[in-house]
C-alpha cells in the first residue's frame, strides 16, 4: 500500500511538473504573438504616416485631418491595450 502511495504521489509530481512546462511554453507562444501583432501595428501607423498625399484644397485636407485623427485615437486604443 505504500509502495502504491508512493507511485501516486509521483504521478501527481510529474503532472504538476508537465503543466508548469506547458504553461511556460504557451506563455513564450503568446508573447511571439503579441510581439507579431505589434510589429504588424506598427507596420500599419507607418504606412498611414508615410504618404505623398498632401491637401490642395479644403477637402482633401480635410480629409487628411479625419484620416490623421482615426490613427491617433488608434494609437492611443492600441497604447492602452500594449500596457495592460
């Protein structure tokens, strides 16, 4: 009977061991992702920043403006999430 106590109270030891490496290893998983989803954001602004666009009229700056602060809120939602 204690050989079989013994054997249980390794089997929940091995168990205990694999689920912290399993959790370890989804941890570096998810920090590649979000590391991948910010590069890709980044990517993103940098495009929208990156233009030979620039008003010649009233609409189009306006336009621009509009455009400008869509990125801006964004950047700012975006912030928000990277910190949390």
């Amino acid at each position: 009977m204690d050989e079989l106590a013994r054997q249980w109270k390794e089997l929940e030891d091995m168990i205990s061991a694999k689920g912290e490496k399993l959790f370890d290893a989804n941890r570096h998983v998810l920090y590649e992702q979000s590391c991948d989803d910010i590069d890709g954001w980044i990517n993103e602004i940098e495009s929208q920043i990156i233009t030979d666009d620039v008003g010649h009229d009233l609409t189009t700056v306006n336009l621009l403006v509009q455009k400008q602060n869509v990125t801006a809120s964004s950047n700012n939602i975006c912030h928000i999430c990277f910190i949390i």
